[in-house]
C-alpha cells in the first residue's frame, strides 16, 4: 500500500522543523555596497556560507515561509533563485559552485565572504 497523503499542516510542520534546523539568522546583511540582495536570496547566501554543499531542498526550505500562506515551492524556483543570485555575488567576487546536483562555495570564497560580513 502507498503510504497516506501528508496534510498540510503536517507539511506545514515538516517544514517549520527544517527551517529551524538550517539555522539561519534573521539580521544576515542584505546590502554589500551596491549590491543588494532579497530577503531569499541572503538566506541563501547564509546557507552557502555555513554549509559544505546546500541542495535544492535546502533553498526551497529557507526561501518558502508557511506562515505567510505560501504553497509548497517546486524545486525548479531553487534554480531560479540561484540564477538571480549568481551575478550578485560574482560581482563581489563570490562565484557559486554547481556540482552533482548542488550548490556551494569554496573555502577562499567563504573566507572572502567572512570578510565582506
């Protein structure tokens, strides 16, 4: 038998969990310069920064607020965040990664980011 539908305050909940275990902090910069980044995209950044590889799910759990009323974001908006996101920072001189599914940054790029904060 398939395992029952989650409902969505089930999922609502689920998601509330995975939130709280990226540990994001509310108050990362947004503004570097003239460079400007969304609420999203700094929550990505942040991620970037504390973790080795963030996967889709990871964006899509740190951009998707259910609180707000949003629906379940499709994991194809992570890649559309990235794109957005991408010539933000490369012109910080922060170039994002892509490898096997994921997105990252590498240490001298932390180390630079570490800086810019």
């Amino acid at each position: 038998r398939a395992p029952a539908a989650l409902s969505r305050a089930e999922i609502a909940e689920g998601n509330r969990a995975l939130v709280a275990a990226l540990d994001l902090t509310p108050d990362f910069p947004r503004e570097f310069g003239e460079v400007r980044l969304t609420g999203a995209e700094a929550a990505i950044t942040e991620l970037l920064l504390k973790r080795a590889a963030v996967s889709r799910a990871a964006i899509l759990a740190a951009t998707h607020d259910p609180e707000k009323g949003e629906d379940e974001r499709q994991e194809k908006l992570a890649d559309v965040f990235i794109c957005k996101l991408r010539p933000k920072l490369l012109a910080l001189g922060l170039p994002i990664v892509t490898s096997g599914g994921t997105f990252s940054m590498d240490v001298a790029t932390k180390a630079k980011l570490r800086q810019l904060l």
